[in-house]
C-alpha cells in the first residue's frame, strides 16, 4: 500500500491525548454520579402507586431513551440558550450526559429494587424502622450490590460515549486526537494510540469494578 507507519509526531502531542483521557474520565464519572441520583429517584417514582409520581417518571424515561444521545448534547447546547438557559459545554455536556444515564438507571434500579424480598422490608417493620430508614439502611443498599454489574456497565459505556462531546469542542479524548490528526495528518497513528487508550482505560475500569464486586460479595 506504501504508507509507512511513523508515531513520531503523535508521541510529540501525547501529553494533549492524556488531558484529553483524565477530562473523559472526569466527565464520564461526573455523569455516572449524577445519573446515580436521577435514576435512583426516577426508579422510585416508577415503583410508586401513586400515578403522580409514576407517570412523568414513565414519561421522562421512554422519552429519553428513545432520543440518540447525539441530539440531546445538541439540543442542551444549542437550543437551550435560545429559551435561556445558557451552560457552559463541559457543564452542558455532563448535565446532558446524566440524564440520559439516569433515564437507562431508572429501570437497572428498578428492577434491583423489586427484587429486594418483602420479608426484609416487614422485618424492619418489626424492628421499630420507619419506612424512610427501611429504604435508606436496607432496601437501597442492597439494590446497589444486586445492580453493580449493571452500573459497572454503564460507566464504561459513558466513558466511550464521551467521544460525543467532540461535537461541541469540549478537548476530551477524540476532540485531542482529532485536533493532533488535522496538526500532523497522520491519520493511521493518532486512531490507533487514541483507540489503544480507550481499550486500556475500559479494561482498567472493568478490572476496578470487578475488585469492587468480588469485595461487596465476600462481605455478605
């Protein structure tokens, strides 16, 4: 084919490939954390009898999820500060990007809060717990070691969703090795060491959560 690899003036730009993978983390992690509670408190409203708060918890998650991510960044960056509400890109993004995990945690939630058996929630009944400290002591607590998986999961996927925040020049991961592609025109080598970062970090993540699941089984 007669092109020749050559990483030279990759390695030369490689510090901005990091700042742009520890800003990919951040956001990624600032999402996930945020998403945690709006999931949490979304999954709750879904499980509730009351139709107050079960229908616009429906309403926010089968409208979320059926939105490409895509489209949300856009709109929360470029059509929000038309209606006033004017956000930083890092801050636009984050926000966007929690919302949409929390809508995706909703039902992870969901589903770890109904399979919490009955028994336990009466036994705490019977103890003497009110039902706030029966959901703050019990039911949430072990919701969150049957869906760590899940939520494992979804962190590694925001991670890579990250890439998306390009589209509005936030300088994470890919926004870095495109800005180093157009520099060098070294096509082949800045895909290649940025795909070879994302792999690496996602193995690191995944090797992480599954330390923390094996602890949180040991200490049943």
């Amino acid at each position: 084919m007669g092109y020749t690899l050559n990483f030279s003036a990759v390695w030369r730009s490689f510090d901005q490939l990091l700042w742009g993978l520890l800003l990919s983390l951040e956001l990624a992690i600032g999402a996930i954390l945020i998403g945690t509670v709006i999931g949490l408190v979304t999954a709750f409203g879904l499980i509730s009898k009351s139709g107050w708060a079960r229908r616009p918890a429906a309403l926010y998650v089968t409208v979320i999820r059926n939105l490409p991510i895509l489209v949300l960044i856009l709109f929360s960056y470029f059509a929000l500060p038309q209606m006033g509400v004017r956000l930083g890109k890092i801050e636009s993004f984050v926000a966007t990007l929690a919302i949409y995990s929390g809508a995706y945690l909703a039902e992870v939630f969901r589903a770890g809060l109904l399979s919490i058996p009955n028994g336990l929630k009466e036994a705490g009944l019977a103890i003497g717990l009110t039902p706030m400290q029966i959901r703050s002591s019990i039911v949430i607590p072990l919701m969150f070691r049957n869906v760590l998986p899940s939520l494992s999961s979804t962190l590694i996927s925001l991670f890579k969703d990250t890439s998306l925040a390009a589209a509005i020049a936030v300088p994470e991961l890919t926004f870095e090795a495109r800005k180093i592609n157009v520099e060098t025109f070294r096509v082949v080598e800045t895909w290649i060491v940025a795909s070879c970062l994302y792999v690496a970090t996602c193995t690191v993540l995944a090797a992480l959560m599954r330390m923390v699941e094996r602890r949180l089984v040991i200490s049943r």
